[in-house]
C-alpha cells in the first residue's frame, strides 16, 4: 500500500497486489470489492475487468490495482511513485 497523502489528490492510498493470470486478478478484485461493500464503503467504479491485466477499483479515498503479474511490472506503480510511503497491510 501506497501512503499518497500529501503527494496526490487523486487518492489517499494505493493498494496494489498482482496475480498470476487473468482469472486470479478478476478473483482478487472481485473479492476486494466484496470486502470494501461488507465494511459498508463504496466501490465508485471499475476498470480493466474484462481483460483482467490491470483492474482498478476506486473506492474514493483508496484505489485498488490488482494486476497480472506482468502489467505490474510494466507500469511499476511504485517506481512512479517512488516518493510515496509504503505501507504493510
């Protein structure tokens, strides 16, 4: 997880994780999006779950990356945001 407070106005935090194929990617936001509805919050909208290389989550203040490992890797979220605080969750 990604600590953007301060740096981004996009969100306060990235969570970001990766799986190893398509379906473990639509499986990880698909019970990402579970948990953040059960805790009572909203998911405002859904990218990129069709393909299953990169799905984003926008949950307002946190933005969910699931991504195949490979897009991960390409677009380096945490390389971008090298200034960012890490976070363990």
């Amino acid at each position: 997880m990604l600590d953007l407070r301060g740096l981004s106005s996009v969100a306060d935090y990235f969570v970001i994780c990766g799986g190893s194929s398509s379906k473990t990617v639509q499986s990880i936001a698909d019970e990402c999006g579970k948990a953040v509805k059960d805790s009572g919050a909203v998911v405002h909208h859904i990218e990129g779950y069709r393909e299953g290389l990169w799905v984003l989550l926008d949950c307002g203040d946190v933005v969910l990356h699931a991504f195949h490992y490979d897009s991960r890797t390409f677009y380096s979220l945490e390389d971008l945001w090298a200034d960012a605080p890490r976070l363990t969750v």
